[in-house]
C-alpha cells in the first residue's frame, strides 16, 4: 500500500520519477488506430512510493501521479477527480530541484464542477494557481499532502493570497485564502473574472459562455481559460442570469463567444447576450467529443487554439468526469499548451476523435530528428479511459505496451 509521506521534497521528488518516463514526444500519434505496434513495449514509469509515519486510507493508492508513459501519451491514473487534480499540480509544480511552487493553489468543492471551470482562469499567467479539490465533509488526505508539497506562499502577483476558496468548500486553516463564493454559479464565476481583474489591473479582450446545466459541453472551457486566463460565464438554455449579464456590460467591448449547441444554449440566450454587448459567436457541435474538437480548431483573431496541424500538447478526458476538465486545466497553461478533448467511450475511440488525431498526425520528410511531434495526457485511470486494443478496447496481457482507447500509443 502507498503511504502518503508529507515532506514536500519527497513528493516533489516522486513525481520527477514519474514524469521520468515522459519521453521527448512521439512520432506517430495515432498508429494504434491502424495497426499493433511493431516494437518492443517500453517499461513503464517506475511507481512512486512515498512513505510516512502512518498509513493512509486506499485513495492514497490512487494518487495518481503520472505513472506509464508510452512514446507519446502520459496518464495521470487517479481514482477520481480529487486524485487527478493533485497529481496534475504536482506534476506542472514538482517543488524540488529548486523548482518554485506557486504563488497561490485555488481550491474548489468535489460537487461543483462549474467552481471549477471558472478557476481555471486563475491558473494561466502572471497568477498560475493550480486547482485542487476539497469537501465540505473535510479537506481530502491527498488534496492536504499536495497542497503542503506544493508550498504556496503568496505573491504580488496574488496580492498576498495563498489559497483561493472557489465556491463553497472545506478549507484548511494557516493560510492566507481569498474567498470567491455567490448565491449561483453565474454569481461566482462573475466575481472570479473581477477576482483576475484586481489581480491584473487587466480586462479581458474575450469572453466564453458556457452552460449551466451541460457539463459535457462546458468542459473544453477549462483548459482555454487556463491557457488564456480570459473569464467563463454561465448561461442558461433559453436565459441569461443577471451576474452574467452584469458582467458583460462591465466588460463591453470584450469579443464573445458561446461553447455549445443550441440545446445547451439556445439562439434566444444569445439574442439576450446580444442585446447588451457584441454578438457572440457560437462554437460547437450537438456531439461532446465533436463539440471539443470544433473548439480545438477554432481561431478567431487572439481567441481560440487553432490545433489544424501536428507539433502540439492534447488533453483528453472523460465527459463523464467534468471536475476533470479542471484538475487537468493546469497541462494547458504550460508545457504543451494544449486543448481538452473529450471522449464519451471507456472502451474504444469515438469516430470524430479518431479522425482529428489522424488529421493532425505528426510526420516527417527525411528525417525524424527534424519532424514536430504531439504529446497527450490522458486523465483518469483505466476504468475511465481503458487500456485498450483497437477499436474493440480489449484489455492487453499486463507486460504489453499500454495502447489507451483513445486511439494513441
């Protein structure tokens, strides 16, 4: 059993064996979607064990860490959201090596996925704020020990803050926390866009609406906000709540764009937007994983990520898990800079999914030293996204190359 061990240096230094087994990225993307791979399997990344006085409860044997690495794919392998996000921050945070923690961590309640979509804009630049999650039952074992590794001490930056309470949650004491909390979601996610504001001394120059009630829908939002630190509003279907409203003629003149299709958000929705500040312009699909993949294409002027090539960093998730969308959120503010897909299948590749990653499949002229490579964190373990063969999603022997259903090796 894994023993959780509170020492930040020998977390930090746990996760930097993990993450050993990155690999620089890979060549092909997606050649699990066509054929089994034809060289020996790589050994996976070693486990990180970290010991303490005293055992732990089983979530500790989930931490998740970044634990097998292919090629060009790493799963974060937590049990659940909590364990996902944790391993994430300490994986973007290793907090050893001389290695700086952040400034500040927010903090967001294990029942408020739409908390934490919108804290996701805290985690881009100059604020960098992880997101880790906690419970009104009491702050996770794993959620305290990351967020003792990760040490955060407050900044300008921050104004001091060290924890940022979004929404409603559990919170541990000793620490210099700001508080963002409101009646509705629509209410909270204003008060986090005035939050980056004061922060800043910046007002956004785009804005995403996203709906209240399809999270499925809302969760591409994360990883954009986290990679831009532009504000996301909640809307209803047929209506727009008055925090959102308010906020949009605060920020007139920001461009505007809606995530989602008309049974999420309905063109009568957009028209009250309208009213009030520019036309939004909507992006998506009736199908999540379709929905993502239109926004990973998508550019308009600064706003959107324009993914129509290879030499990027991907997300993929599950739309069964929405806090995921912000435990991953930081992988998008860094490093590979990439979107979060979604994927609506544990067991097999959705088709449009499949398609986009042929489309933006890596390759090279005469020499693969020269050619742009893709990597892809996969978030949540296999009974989330399974290790799969093919289009079947059968499990490979346990010594076989780890082959994830999504459709890269």
């Amino acid at each position: 059993m894994w023993i959780i061990w509170k020492r930040r240096v020998v977390i930090g230094a746990g996760v930097l064996v993990a993450l050993a087994g990155i690999g620089l990225g890979v060549y092909f993307l997606v050649d699990a979607l066509k054929k089994e791979p034809k060289q020996a399997s790589p050994a996976p990344a070693p486990r990180v064990v970290i010991h303490e006085k005293r055992p732990q409860p089983k979530a500790a044997q989930e931490l998740g860490f970044p634990e097998f690495a292919t090629k060009n794919t790493t799963r974060v392998a937590g049990a659940d959201p909590v364990a996902d996000a944790a391993a994430v921050a300490l994986a973007v945070f290793p907090s050893t090596g001389g290695v700086a923690g952040p400034d500040a961590v927010s903090l967001v309640d294990t029942k408020d996925w739409k908390a934490g979509i919108v804290a996701a804009s805290l985690a881009g630049p100059p604020i960098g704020a992880p997101i880790l999650i906690s419970s009104r039952d009491g702050v996770p074992n794993l959620t305290a020990d990351a967020l003792k590794a990760l040490g955060p001490s407050g900044s300008a930056a921050t104004q001091g803050a060290q924890l940022f309470e979004i929404g409603k949650t559990e919170t541990p004491g000793g620490l210099d926390t700001e508080r963002v909390s409101g009646k509705t979601p629509a209410e909270v996610a204003a008060k986090v866009d005035v939050l980056r504001q004061k922060l800043t001394g910046t007002k956004p120059n785009d804005i995403l609406l996203v709906s209240t009630a399809q999270p499925q829908y809302a969760m591409p939002a994360a990883s954009w906000a986290a990679r831009s630190g532009e504000p996301v509003l909640f809307v209803g279907k047929d209506s727009v709540p008055k925090p959102t409203i308010d906020a949009l003629k605060r920020n007139d003149g920001a461009d505007v764009f809606a995530l989602g299709p008309p049974t999420a958000i309905s063109d009568k929705a957009l028209k009250q937007v309208a009213d009030v500040t520019k036309a939004p312009v909507r992006i998506g699909d009736s199908d999540p994983v379709q929905n993502a993949i239109d926004f990973a294409r998508f550019s308009a002027g600064s706003f959107g990520w324009n993914i129509t090539d290879p030499g990027h960093g991907l997300v993929i998730a599950s739309d069964k898990d929405p806090l995921d969308a912000a435990a991953s959120a930081p992988l998008s503010a860094s490093g590979d800079w990439g979107p979060l897909l979604v994927t609506d299948d544990s067991a097999q590749v959705p088709d449009a999914l499949r398609g986009y990653l042929l489309d933006i499949k890596p390759g090279y002229v005469t020499d693969p030293t020269r050619a742009v490579y893709n990597h892809v964190w996969i978030i949540g373990d296999q009974s989330t996204i399974s290790v799969g063969r093919g289009r079947a999603g059968k499990v490979r022997h346990r010594h076989q190359r780890e082959t994830p259903a999504v459709g890269t090796q």
